[in-house]
C-alpha cells in the first residue's frame, strides 16, 4: 500500500523548533511562504530574532524594500525588497501570484517585530526620493503604509529603540510614528524631507511642528537633527531656549544649532536679550546667560552672514570679566 513520504510539517515539534533555531529572520520569513502550514507553525512558534540592530523602510508607490542590519560588524545588512507584479507580487525573486506586495511586507514586519528580544539601534522610514510625476503616488502610498503601521503599533508596547530617523513631509506622517516610541530609550531623533535639493524648490510646505513639540520622545531625546525642512516654529519661538530654561533642566545638552532660510529682522534679538556682549564686526553677536551650575554658562551666538544661531555651554572662567551675565 502506498504512503505518502512525510514532509517537513510532519517533523516532532521539538525538531522543528531545532530546526527553526539554526535558520536566520531571512530564510525564516521565506519558509513562511512555502505553504499554510508552515506559515502557522511558525506564527506559533514566535522564533527569536537577537542579531538586529536595525530597520531600515523605504516606501514608493510600486514597492518596499526592507534593510535589515545586525549587531555583527562583519555581517553586512539584508535588503528585501517587495514589489507590485501584473498578477501578483515579487518577495525578492520569488513570484507569489494573486498576493499584494503590501500585505506581504507587514507580514512579515510583524513576524521581525515582535521576534525582537533586543533593543534597535536604529529605525528609519523613508519616502523615496522621486522628484517626478510619481511623487503624489509614493505620499499617498507612504500615508496608507504609516496608517497601517499606527494600527500595529497601537496595540503593542512602545518600541525600544534608540535612533529614530524619518523621511517624509509632514507632521501628520511624522505622528504615526514618533509617538509609539519608548521615550526612556530613544536618544536621537532625525526628520528629513526625502526631496533633494531645497524643499523651496519643489514647492514643500512648512512642517507644523506644534504636536510633535509636545511628545514626550521630543522631550526627553538627547540629539536632533532636521534636515531640509522649513519649520513654522517663529524664531522668537525658539529664543527662549537663549535664557537656558530648556537646557539647565537637561545635563545631557552640549550645543543646539538653528539654521534658517532667512531672518530679516536680525536686529530685533537686541531688543529681546539687549546689548551683545560679544560683537565681532557685526558679523558674530553673543550673549551670555546663567545656568544652575555655576562651573559653566549659556551662550548664544548669533551669525549674522551664515544663516546660523548657536547655543552652547561655556566655561566660565574662560568668560572676560568685563561680561554681563545675565539671569
């Protein structure tokens, strides 16, 4: 009488699990695929995931692709990418009729995310870079990618990671995200228009960073960077920072930069903070402010030709005598 040969599924679970063990997220998430019953076996399983270091996400309108990077030096990062097909999707090389190449995607999103038993270093969402007539159609695929991914991420536990860097236009993209982070772990924060070149030039809007002020990740980050963005934030809204009320309550702060486009009404600052007590031809303007810790002060400098105000700690004894300190 004939038998049919056993297959993988028929294996002990405790083999499978072996199994399991000795295969990486790459050959996990494509074994996935091979049919429904492995599929569930391993959504069962909940397989660990400790070599990642990082996610990176790029999203346009025909496709994802998914960077993943590890803990390991020596261990170069896998690129996934998962695009639209005439009658189905494309996993890498692998064809998968009749399949959407977003459903796929946060599959297995999912599967890596919640394999996690270490904290990301880094976790990046991108726009991609196109300038031409495919710009409107990648923003609506990123809004419908970030409305999805909110949905995950509102019902687990804030995610630990400690760099997070996004690439998209607005702060409504920006908020589906940022808030799902665990404030207590993440240390650097990174928002960047994803269009090259001025964002003047291709007629970007100002980013409203109302709300995304008020987030608790904001707060309590310890590095920013903002990059080709035009922000609403008035100046005069950001010179409170000159009498150190944000900075003396954080000992991680080192120096804060603003670059802008253009400031007309520099001499206004005179009017805010009163005579410079450093004036370099005009060209440099500074003042000086108490902090709790008398070992250093808060100075603002103000650069008149480079689009450019610093603040930093100084040393106080490196301050002239001459100095006005102000409270």
């Amino acid at each position: 009488m004939f038998s049919p040969k056993p297959t993988l599924t028929d294996m002990p679970s405790d083999v499978m699990d072996v199994i399991l063990d000795k295969l990486g997220f790459v050959a996990i998430l494509t074994l996935r695929k091979v049919c429904r019953d492995l599929r569930n076996y391993i959504d069962d399983a909940k397989p660990e995931f400790d070599d990642i270091s990082k996610i990176l996400i790029d999203v346009c309108a025909e496709s994802i692709s998914l960077e993943i990077g590890s803990h390991h030096e020596k261990t170069k990062s896998t690129v996934i990418s998962y695009s639209r097909h005439l009658t189905g999707s494309l996993v890498g090389e692998k064809f998968l009729e009749k399949e959407n190449f977003q459903k796929i995607f946060f599959e297995d999103f999912k599967i890596i995310f919640s394999s996690l038993n270490k904290f990301l270093e880094e976790f990046e969402i991108a726009r991609d870079k196109d300038q031409g007539r495919g710009v409107q159609r990648s923003e609506d695929t990123l809004d419908g990618f970030l409305k999805e991914l909110q949905i995950y991420f509102s019902n687990k536990k804030p995610l630990n990671l400690r760099k997070l860097t996004l690439k998209m236009r607005s702060a409504s993209q920006i908020l589906h995200v940022l808030p799902y982070i665990s404030p207590k772990i993440l240390k650097e924060i990174e928002i960047f228009d994803p269009s090259i070149g001025n964002p003047l030039h291709y007629g970007s809007k100002p980013i409203e960073m109302n709300e995304i002020v008020k987030t608790e990740q904001w707060k309590m980050a310890r590095s920013l960077k903002i990059g080709q963005f035009l922000v609403t934030v008035p100046v005069k809204n950001l010179l409170h920072f000159g009498k150190a009320v944000a900075f003396q309550s954080s000992p991680h702060f080192e120096s804060f930069s603003i670059h802008y486009d253009d400031f007309k009404d520099w001499k206004s600052l005179k009017d805010v903070f009163g005579a410079p007590q450093l004036n370099q031809n005009i060209q440099r303007i500074g003042w000086f402010f108490k902090l709790s810790n008398p070992e250093n002060v808060l100075t603002m400098f103000y650069f008149t030709t480079q689009n450019t105000a610093n603040f930093c700690l100084y040393n106080s004894r490196l301050v002239p005598s001459e100095t006005i300190v102000k409270e």
